[in-house]
C-alpha cells in the first residue's frame, strides 16, 4: 500500500499543472462602463463628460489624448476594443 501511495505521489509531481490565463478584467464592467466604452467607439469624448472615465482608465480600456484644440479626451484602448470585440459589436 505504501508504494501505491509513492507511485501516486511521483505521478502528481509529473503531471503539469494547468497555468491560470491571465484575465484582461479584474471585475465585471457595469452597464454604465458598456455605454461609455460605447460612446468611445464611434469617437473620444470629453475627460469628465462621464463620471465612468477614471474607472476604465483604471482598467486600461481608456486612454487619455488631446483634441485639436487642447482640451483632455478620452479614446478607446486596444483593451478597450478587444472588449467590444469579445462582445460582437466591433
């Protein structure tokens, strides 16, 4: 019983263990983040337009730019749009 229980030991340590895949969200996104990273796919918007904004920047789905004018914008990341991607919509 004893080399049973060491063939089974030696056969755990051969086998590889599965490797977790890497999440691109930490956290489901609200609906409210789906309607702005909708916005953002047809164009940026203001920096503070939607109080959203800082959230997804947190998740790297947005990204800060300026206009032609100056002022702070906000665009889709390429995180952003693999988002919309996994979701059709893109």
């Amino acid at each position: 019983m004893d080399n049973n229980a060491n063939n089974n030991e030696h056969d755990a340590q051969k086998t590889p263990v599965a490797t977790k895949r890497p999440t691109m969200l930490r956290r489901l996104l609200s609906h409210h983040e789906l309607a702005t990273l909708l916005l953002l796919l047809h164009a940026p918007v203001d920096a503070y337009a939607k109080p959203e904004i800082p959230r997804l920047q947190e998740a790297g789905l947005v990204e800060s730019i300026l206009s032609d004018a100056g002022a702070p914008q906000f665009r889709l990341t390429d995180e952003g749009n693999a988002i919309l991607r996994g979701l059709g919509i893109k």
